[in-house]
C-alpha cells in the first residue's frame, strides 16, 4: 500500500537490530504469503479468493493483517486490474485471459510492519505488459540499489527516474501522485520516497531507516482518479499499471531487503550490490 503525504517535517524511525529482526520475520513471512497469491492467480480465480489465500497464509504464519481496516480497507491485499494503479479491493470479479494484476500486501510481527507488491499476468500475455511489468520491477531494484551508496533519500527517486528515461524514453510513465515511505512501527511513515527526479532532496539516509521502494509504471499518461469506493485508482486514459515493491532495510553494515528471502542478493548482484546480513 501507498502513501501520498509529501512535504511534512519529518521524524525519521530509528531502528534497533532486535527491531528489525522482526521486521524481517515480517517481510519473510510477507513473502510466502504473497508466493501463494501470485502463484494461485489464473483464469477464472477471483481477486476475492487471491485475498482469502493470502490471509490463510498470514493467520497460519501467526502474522497481521496491516491492510485490514487501515482506514477502513475491508482486504488483506489490494488487487490492482488492469487499469487499476493501486488500492483495488478484491471482489468476486474472475481473473481473466490476459489481465495483469498488481497484489500488494503487508504484515505486522509483534508490532512490526512489512509491505511488498509484485505484478503477475495471467493467462496469453502482452508482450508490452510484459515490458511494463519487468521495467517496474528493475526499476525497483535500481532504487533498492542506490539506497547502499546514497547520502540522500531523494537519489533513490533520481535512480528509478533515471533508469526508467535512459532506458525506455517516455515509452512509460512514472505515477508521480503515489509514493513509496518510511515503514517500522506502522505501516506509512516518514520520509516519502519519490519515484522521479525532484528538487525535494529528503533527509540524510542513515543506519537504522527502513524504506519501502515502490515505483508504479504505466504504458500511458500518469493522470488517475479514484472511484467511488474511496480506494481504487485507476489511469484516467485506461492504459494499464504495474507495482512492483520491497522493505528495505538500512543498517550499518549496508543494507538488506526484508521482503526478500535472500535480502535481494540475486537481484542486486547484478547491479554491483551485495547485500548486508543483519546483524
């Protein structure tokens, strides 16, 4: 889940290393929740019953819900369809051959917070969801990786701009209006992590921080709205959306993602960064 809330003078969560091995026992068991849901979304499942699996998986790993009732949100996931950005509710509306659906999930450790997302296509693909879904998904991981070297939580949106436009031009657009965000002892905290390029510089990053990385691609223009359930947002032109997201911790040995059973070492490799252990 996302966060909007932009320009408020921050107070940054410091985290202790027995804080963030909760924090990690979240985002492991996040992770498995999420595998389930991914892999049980198909033709002719129902957003509904992604949710249900994925709740099942939460109440048998001993973990909470953060989505349920945050607000009033009614799920534990959010299922984002199509031209749906972020925050679709499941319904009983059936998957169906070629949807592409972004679930974004969360969970709480004795009183600890995770949040991940991930894009799955179901069914025949388009080839450019297919792009879209992997550009958003790298574009994390730039993000992620910038995180070891920055000085500045604001080179975490120069990162991810800067892959998306070198990469692929205006061929996608970055949603602007929804951000990534502080997480530890609930679910939305500060700093806000921007997705783009910005004289908006953030705080200092330093050892102890946890951010979640969440940048949202879209294959038309960046404008959305909300409906009238006061949750889903969707592209004002139609055009699909792909959210990808992870927890990533900073400590001072480096950093390490928490929603990844391997603190993203096989992504990150990749980009030249060796993830940390937590100590």
């Amino acid at each position: 889940m996302t966060n909007v809330a932009i320009g408020k003078k921050s107070t940054i969560e410091l985290k202790t290393a027995e804080q963030f091995q909760l924090m990690k026992e979240a985002g492991l068991i996040l992770s498995a929740a999420l595998d389930t849901a991914v892999a049980a979304a198909a033709v002719g499942v129902s957003t509904s019953e992604l949710d249900a699996l994925f709740a099942a998986e939460l109440a048998k790993a001993g973990a909470k819900s953060n989505f349920l009732g945050y607000y009033g949100y009614p799920a534990t996931i959010c299922t984002s369809v199509n031209e749906q950005v972020v925050h679709g509710i499941p319904t009983d509306r059936k998957l169906e051959d070629g949807d592409l659906v972004s679930i974004d999930g969360g969970a709480i450790i004795g009183g600890w917070h995770a949040d991940s997302a991930r894009t799955v296509i179901v069914g025949n693909a388009d080839p450019a969801d297919v792009e879209l879904s992997k550009a958003t998904e790298a574009a994390m991981w730039n993000g992620i990786a910038a995180m070891a070297t920055a000085s500045k939580v604001g080179e975490v949106g120069d990162a991810i701009d800067d892959f998306v436009t070198g990469k692929y031009g205006t061929k996608f657009g970055i949603i602007e209006d929804y951000t990534g965000h502080g997480i530890g002892s609930a679910m939305h905290m500060e700093p806000d992590v921007l997705n783009y390029r910005s004289k908006h510089r953030g705080p200092k990053l330093r050892p102890g921080m946890a951010l979640a990385i969440e940048p949202i691609l879209v294959r038309g223009d960046i404008a959305s709205r909300t409906l009238a359930d006061d949750w889903t947002v969707v592209t004002e032109d139609g055009q699909r959306a792909a959210h990808w997201e992870h927890s990533v911790a900073v400590h001072d040995g480096g950093i390490w993602v928490l929603t990844a059973p391997d603190g993203g070492a096989a992504k990150l490799s990749a980009l030249g960064v060796t993830p940390a252990p937590l100590p």
